[in-house]
C-alpha cells in the first residue's frame, strides 16, 4: 500500500534543529510503490521566502536560511485511489535562546520529543529580543573562555552573517589580574553555554555582568568577603595584585554566592 512517509537528512520524521543555512535533504521511503510526488512548504518563517529545488520529485532539497520552523506537507499519488498525505517539520533554532519558534499551522505534536510541544510555550515567553534578566546576556566567547571564569568585554562578533537576522554580540576573553588592561572596562562571568550541554568555546554563552554567580573557592569564604579575580581569571579569597569584582553573599561549604558589582579592578 503506498504511503507518505517523510525523512529529513535521512531520519524518518521531523528534526527541530537543523543548522542555518545547511542544505537539508527531503525523501519520501518508498516502501509502497509511490508514482507521483507533491511537496509543500505550509509555512516558513517571515522574510524572504525559501523554495524546494523540485516540488515533484521523491527526494528534494532546500536551504533554511532563517531561524525559525519549516512545515512540510507530502501527497503521494495525488488524486488517486492509494492517495497518502505525510507532514514534517524542519526547525531551526534560535541561535541566541536556543529555542524553537513553531510554524503557522503547526497543531500536531510528531514524536515526544519531536514537535511543537517542547517549545512552544517558552518560545512564545522568552524570544530573542525579551530578556528577562537583564544582566545576563550572550555573548561569544573566545578560546580561552570557560564556565565560571571572569571575562572582559572587547569588540563584537557577528553571527548569521550574511543572512536574514544578522546581529552583532558581544566577544568576551579572560580578565586577568595583571597585565594591561583598559581603564574602566566592562567584566563579566560566564555562566552557562547557550545550547545545553555545549562546550565553550565553541558556543555562544550567557555571560552574567551585575548579580549572583555561584562558585568554588578554597578554604573557608565568609559573607561579606571581597570576591577577586587573579591571573588565571578564578577567584580567590585573598589578593595581592588580583582585582576586585565583588563580595560573597552566600555561603555552603567551599561554594559560595557572589554579587557582581562592576566594582574596582
């Protein structure tokens, strides 16, 4: 009997995070005798619009060259007796939330873990350009970066180059305590990569620039305590050269809580 059965990139069903601006491959399996072939895209998100290289054939291909989600809809043999309708979604992250933005039409979950149920709700709350803490924000780290350390600003790096949405973030390396650095410049602590379970430095990252940043030190830190930054951009108890970033607020064990205060250097 034939049937429309979708895969994307040679996986059976929907995918929510293919890369940007990557060719995506489309196929039908076949496993029917399918003779004819009609592909849509229902929906894609706004600005330019992106084509199918052929709408016609069992295998086609397109470009996602926006963040957002592609809804794809598959008639074999159109019109006939063993007509059989599949749909898919293609989905492209956001890449400063990591979150997926559903298409119009979009009402069926595909899997579960595959569909518009895991970001739905969240993407509709927490898009791009609202921040509900306004103190964290993204950045690009540079190779020398890592969770937890004290980063300085310097200059901005653009991603989505060349495509709908480019944008300008933040590039952050380590703030050392010695050495030439710049009168009054901006610091921060890195705090989590922006894709769960991403290494920086090849991701984006949250980077915390006023607030309460959880870290480990040795010995025994008390609340009040002046939080600095040393060479290697950790933060010890004690100073000498090191810089100033703050004060503990919180203590448990050999972690404590830090208010980053932009404070001296």
């Amino acid at each position: 009997m034939p049937q429309a059965l979708i895969t994307v990139n040679g996986v059976a069903g929907s995918n929510d995070n293919v890369p940007i601006d990557v060719l995506v491959q489309l196929n039908n399996q076949n496993i029917g005798g399918e003779s004819t072939f009609a592909w849509t895209l229902l929906d894609q998100p706004d600005g330019t619009a992106v084509s199918l290289s052929n709408a016609n054939i069992q295998n086609p291909t397109f470009t996602p060259t926006k963040e957002g989600t592609y809804l794809l809809q598959l008639v074999v043999n159109n019109g006939m007796s063993t007509q059989s309708t599949n749909t898919a979604i293609v989905g492209v992250r956001q890449l400063k939330s990591n979150l997926r933005v559903p298409a119009a039409g979009e009402t069926t979950q595909d899997s579960s873990t595959v569909g518009y149920k895991e970001s739905v709700n969240p993407s509709l709350l927490a898009l791009d350009k609202v921040q509900a803490d306004a103190n964290l924000i993204v950045c690009m780290c540079n190779a020398s970066c890592a969770l937890g350390m004290a980063v300085q600003f310097g200059g901005l790096q653009t991603i989505k180059s060349g495509l709908p949405g480019q944008t300008n973030v933040p590039l952050v390396s380590p703030l050392a305590a010695s050495g030439t650095i710049a009168s009054g410049v901006s610091f921060g602590i890195v705090e989590a990569p922006v894709v769960p379970g991403g290494a920086i430095p090849s991701n984006l990252c949250y980077v915390r620039v006023i607030g309460p940043c959880a870290n480990t030190v040795a010995g025994s830190p008390s609340v009040g305590a002046p939080v600095y930054v040393n060479a290697t951009s950790s933060m010890p108890q004690t100073t000498t050269t090191a810089r100033q970033i703050g004060y503990v607020v919180a203590v448990s064990g050999g972690s404590f809580t830090f208010f980053a205060d932009g404070s001296r250097f």
